[in-house]
C-alpha cells in the first residue's frame, strides 16, 4: 500500500508540515517535561530538514530550549536529520503505514538521512525518535 494515496499525506504541503513541527515543538518546551526524563544527558545543537526548510534544535538536558525555522549563518550542529515532506507527512499519521512508520524505515527505503554525530545519535535514540513524532501525537510526548 502506497502513502501517496492517502489522501492527507499527498496533499501535505511543506509549509503545512513544517508548522505542524514547529507547533508540537514549541507546545513541549512551553509545556510538560515529558521529554526530559528520557533527555537528561542529552544537550546538542541539531537540525531537522523537512524538504527544504531546517530547523535549528537547541536542546540542553533534555529540554528544548530554542525551536528555530532557518539557520543563522555558520551553524555547527552535533546531528542533523533530513526528509522529504512525504516522508515527514507519512511518519506523522495518525496511524503511519509499515515501511513509513519509523525512521529507520524511512532511512531504509532512502526517505530520510541521518548526518553527524552518530555515538550521540544512538545514545539517545528514543529521545529523538520522541522528539520527531510529537507532531504525530498532537504536542505530547
């Protein structure tokens, strides 16, 4: 079964995907400290592409301090993860089709990248595998 037939994910445009994610994020660093917890040890700069558009992730022990749509000029970042609006759009349905379900579904089928620091990636995968589905679950982790 094709995720581009659904008709929600074939009509997500970037600019839609993109404020979905920016609202999720910020409604968790506004608000419950879900995340923490699992964060703690995790404090990094990271980016998140959705199609074209990065995201600057400023993250200390877990919390999201700065959700930031650009990138200011010379920006290191520890980890960086890219995806088509497709791949994002399907990730975050209600209930993601297999093969579109995870990231590592999405890194095999060539839908997303991950870039960088990969000991630190690992390290707190569940972190960020929390982090990247909160616009599928509304804001809440």
């Amino acid at each position: 079964m094709d995720p581009h037939s659904d008709t929600h994910c074939g009509d997500a445009s970037e600019a839609t995907l993109c404020e979905r994610f920016e609202q999720a994020l910020r409604a968790e660093a506004a608000g419950a400290a879900s995340l923490v917890r699992r964060g703690r040890t995790f404090s990094a700069d990271w980016i998140v592409r959705i199609g074209s558009t990065p995201f600057l992730l400023r993250t200390q022990e877990g919390r999201l301090r700065e959700v930031r749509r650009g990138l200011p000029l010379l920006c290191p970042s520890a980890l960086s993860i890219s995806a088509s609006p497709v791949a994002w759009a399907a990730l975050w349905d209600a209930v993601p089709r297999a093969g579109w379900h995870d990231i590592f579904a999405l890194s095999k089928r060539g839908e997303m990248r991950f870039e960088g620091n990969m000991q630190l990636f690992l390290a707190h995968l569940q972190y960020v595998k929390d982090v990247l589905s909160l616009p599928r679950m509304g804001g809440r982790a």
